[in-house]
C-alpha cells in the first residue's frame, strides 16, 4: 500500500508538544523558524513516501542476504540511499562545524519518523549513525571528530554500535571482547581489537563507502564488570591522514539472522582481529567507554521509541484503507440488510480509533520527549533530568503501543491480515522487534523505577505527575490516573523494597506513559479549540477524547498490580514454576 506522510499532526506535535517556537529563540537554534520547520516536515514526508515507501515490500521479501562476505539488499536500496544523503537528511542535526545543519533533535526525530515510517527496516541504518554522531561529538578527541565525524555527519559514512556478545546480553560488564596497546610501529598509540559481536545492525552492507563501528571491550587489568569497559573506534576501511580511505581493516560478518522481522535490515555478527590486526582507537577515558555508550543508546532509546509511532502510522493507515473497502455484512439494526464496508461496525470502529489514538498519543509523548532533549542541550538541567525520566516510556510504552496497533491492524484484516500478500502481518513482525532491542522494556522499566525514581531527589518524576494534575483540571480520569501515579511513586521510595518495586515497575512506567501521554495530547486538543491546526480539528477531537476517556481509566486499573510487590511472584519456588 502507499503511504501518506502524517504531516498536520507531526507539525502540531512539533509545536505544542516540543515546543519548537520557543527552541528557535535561542542562538543555537535560530534557524529552525517556521517556514523552515514546515519545509523540512514536508519535504521529508515527500521523500520517504516517494523513495523509501516502495522498497518496503520488496525488503521484507527478499531481505539481506551475506555473500562473500559482503551484505547485499535488494535493489534500488543504494539509489534511495545515495538521494537520502545527497539531499542532505542526514545531517538535520550534525553539528555544523563538521558539515551538518545544527538543527535541534527534535527535527532529527521527525526526520527519523518518516522514514521509517515508509520503511522501518531501511530507517535502522541512519538511526545508528545518528547515534554514533552523538556519541563522538560528547566524548571523541578533536583529533577523531576531524577525522570520522564530517563523513558520518553526511551519511557518506555509516555507524553502528557493538555491545552485545554471545554470553553477554543486557548483562555488559560481562563482555570479553579485548583492546591490546599498540606501542610501535604505524599504529603506535591504537589499539588491537579482538573479539565476537552480535545482533549489530547493518553492521555489514554495501550502501556507505566506511563503517564506523564503536565496540566495547577491555583493556589489560581493566576492573571487572562495567567499570572495566572502554569504548573504540573500529573502521571497516582504515582512514589515512587526508581522509581517503586505506586497506581493510581485520573484521568481517561471519553470518547474518534470520528474524521474525526487518529482514532487509542485516542484523550481523561480527568478528573482530581473526588475523590479529583489527585495529581500533580509544574513545574518551579507559575503562569509562559505557557512559560514552550510553549516550548513543539514550538517543537509540528515543529513536526505537519513534518506531513505536512509525510502525502504528503505517498499520492504521492500511487498516483504514482496508476498512474503507472490505465489504461485510449489514450495520447491525439495519432495516434493508445491504452489507457495509467494515468501517461501519462499531467493534472495527473501536479498533480503528484505538489505533489512532495510540498512534498520535504516542507521537505526542515523541516529541515532548524530544523538545525537553533539545532543552538541556541548551543547558536546562530540568529539562535534561524531565528527558531522561521520559526516555523510557517512550521507548517502552511508544513499542509496546505499536505492537498493539499493528495486531489491531491484522485483526481488522481478518484471516486477510494472517496471509503475507496484504503486507499487514510484515507491520506486526516488524514491530515485534522494538520491545526487544536498545534495553528490553523490562530494562527501561527497571530503570524508571531505580535510577529515575530518585532523580533529582525524586523532584525529576513527582514534577512531571504535579504538571499533569495542574493542567487536568477538567478531566476526571486523567486527574485519577495522575493522583494514582503519585501514589505508587511514593509507595516505591517510601515503602516498597527493590524486589517490589522492580515487580511492579512495567506495570508503573505504562501507567506513567499514558498519564503523560493524555495530558500531551489534552494540551494539542485546547490548541486545536484555539486555532492551531484548523484542517485536524474533526479528527483531533475525536481521537483525544476516545484516549482520555477510555485509555486513560484502564491505565489507572494498573495500580493494584503496580503496588502488588514481588512476594506472589515467588509463591512457588522455581522447580515448581518450571518442572
């Protein structure tokens, strides 16, 4: 099926929920005025719709596939690609002394929004690089940002991140990939690497001239665990003094996965220094390469979160198109008993407005997410603390609602929707994924919980449920779900040990999601009422009201299970559980 960019609500979205007007009012973000925050929105929309969108179907049919030693996707990926970095996409948010445009994140995520949008599988390539850029521009010597960031700024380049191993998956400090001094010859002051690294998104194609991967490992006599863990520079092609790209570098793919989903995205394995001479350089201090990580992964978090959207985007527009056209039966009470397209009986009624609902709620947590990044970029630490209590419930509850979008959208379908040629299942498998990847949702939801929950002395999370209670005035079931938040926050620190509090901690971070959520999303209905965005003024009301009174009050039903603690979850001993 076609695509059509979300553009209306991406802008409104953009305005209200991120806040772009008052972001340009500073130096740093001058440039991103209306006129120009409408082009882009537009233009990217255009682009993913009209060269991204197409390769869809074909990507998920043939997929990647590993020959030689080098990853091939099906064609017309490397044209969509080469016109995706010629117009410049990439660089929305690089920073402009090394070629990018220095436009706030916020435009970065939208920019991400499209594309994968019209192909989430295609979109994982640039998302990585995004973070890479990151990562060096906050922890890279001036030495390495003159030296790999202009090409990864581009899109000339790409980027990976390479953490997990065969027996080291969310547990980091477990990893034993090596980093051995180089102290003479032509590498004197590098590194060399060797080790095995898994699930590493196009950590091998033939779509960017350079591979830039940043992998973890350790230094001789580093400490144990994560305190142990440096960060390293490993190009596929070695880089020479001029920036002209040298010999290979000792790495390759030893096998591509065969998934569940984004099968034209080549989720590789990796082996570093089977000849002994992979060479890598250092990234920041020794044995503190997991914050410089995790400044990649922040950002990956938000973008996975935004996938959350992407894929429930395109699963309700097809379910919509479906809807419109399948033709099944009379309405119920219909005197004359001429069937009607689907679209007309109220439980697919209800499924389609869930699906939007969800769909834009989730879009609107996106992007307050992101405009609270953009701020403590300027140097607002509550903004920055109000980002990091946010970033995972965007990433948790943004994947989670697309998964349930894209089943909606099979099961509008019908047995239409369990067959491959519809492409409604491809949405379901692809989205399967995001839950997964970046820190499992239980991970963010553990972190909420630990971390977050304190942040700040606490004041970072009861500050954002203290804004939503302020502004709910009007509505009962938001002004419930906030008041039951505060509630299970305050259980968690003041009375519940770390095992209840992490068995009630995803049960929690979706309730915080969607009380957040209800009250960005109450903030975009008074903007409507007031003028702003006049052609979405049927459709906003509709969907807004459908998430505060009906979304809203199940999440409030999740305290019981939030504040349960861990004791029944224990009440047969494992051999019972499992034998």
């Amino acid at each position: 099926m076609t695509y059509t960019p979300a553009t209306q609500d991406q802008l409104l979205a953009i305005r209200v929920n991120a806040g772009i007007e008052e972001l340009a009012k500073a130096e740093k973000f001058a440039a991103a005025e209306p006129d120009m925050v409408e082009a882009i929105v537009a233009g990217i929309g255009e682009f993913a719709a009209g060269e991204w969108a197409p390769l869809n179907r074909v990507g998920d049919l043939e997929g990647a596939k590993l020959e030689n030693g080098v990853v091939r996707v099906p064609d017309g990926f490397a044209e969509a690609y080469a016109h995706y970095v010629e117009q410049g996409w990439n660089a929305i948010a690089g920073p402009v002394e090394f070629g990018g445009q220095g436009l706030p994140f916020t435009l970065s995520c939208n920019v991400l929004e499209n594309l994968g949008t019209a192909n989430m599988a295609f979109n994982l390539l640039p998302m990585l690089s995004v973070g890479a850029i990151e990562s060096l521009e906050h922890h890279g010597s001036k030495e390495l940002q003159e030296k790999y960031l202009p090409r990864l700024v581009s899109g000339e380049w790409s980027g990976t991140m390479n953490l997990t191993e065969p027996q080291a998956g969310s547990d980091v400090g477990a990893l034993r990939t090596t980093a051995e001094p180089i102290t003479e010859g032509e590498h004197a002051g590098k590194y060399r690497i060797k080790g095995q690294k898994i699930y590493i998104t196009w950590g091998e194609h033939d779509l960017a001239k350079n591979i830039i991967h940043l992998v973890l490992a350790r230094l001789p006599d580093a400490p144990e665990g994560s305190r142990g863990i440096s960060l390293f520079i490993v190009p596929k092609y070695h880089v020479k003094e001029d920036g002209s790209l040298g010999s290979a570098n000792d790495l390759r793919c030893v096998s591509i996965e065969h998934k569940l989903g984004i099968n034209a995205s080549p989720t590789c394995v990796m082996s570093y220094g089977d000849n002994g001479d992979c060479i890598g350089e250092l990234v920041g201090a020794e044995n503190r390469g997991l914050m410089a990580m995790f400044t990649m992964m922040n950002n990956a978090r938000i973008n996975v979160g935004n996938q959350g959207v992407q894929i429930g985007e395109r699963a309700t527009q097809q379910a919509l198109a479906y809807a419109r056209e399948r033709i099944q039966s009379a309405r119920a009470g219909s005197p004359d008993k001429v069937p009607v397209a689907i679209v007309e009986h109220p439980d697919v009624r209800r499924m389609l407005l869930r699906m939007k609902a969800l769909t834009e709620g989730a879009r609107a947590l996106l992007y307050y997410t992101a405009g609270q990044v953009d701020r403590g970029t300027l140097g607002d630490a509550a903004a920055e603390a109000r980002g990091e209590v946010l970033t995972p419930l965007i990433k948790a509850w943004g994947t989670d609602i697309g998964i349930e979008v894209a089943s909606l959208g099979v099961q509008i379908h019908g047995g239409m929707g369990f067959v491959e040629e519809t492409g409604a299942a491809q949405h379901w498998r692809d989205s399967r994924i995001a839950p997964i990847y970046e820190g499992t949702n239980g991970i963010q939801a553990a972190d909420l919980v630990t971390r977050k929950l304190g942040l700040d002395g606490g004041e970072a999370l009861t500050g954002v449920i203290a804004d939503i209670a302020r502004d709910a005035k009007d509505e009962p079931s938001l002004i419930a779900l906030a008041a039951n938040c505060a509630a299970v926050a305050n259980w968690m620190r003041e009375e519940a040990s770390l095992d209840d509090r992490l068995a009630g901690s995803v049960p929690f971070c979706t309730m915080f999601a969607v009380a957040v959520t209800g009250w960005q999303l109450l903030r975009q209905l008074q903007a409507v009422e007031n003028g702003e965005a006049p052609g979405l003024a049927a459709t906003k009301a509709a969907s807004v009201r459908f998430f505060l009174d009906r979304i809203v009050p199940e999440a409030s039903g999740l305290r019981a299970a939030a504040t349960a603690g861990a004791e029944p979850l224990y009440a047969l001993s494992t051999d019972q559980l499992v034998g």
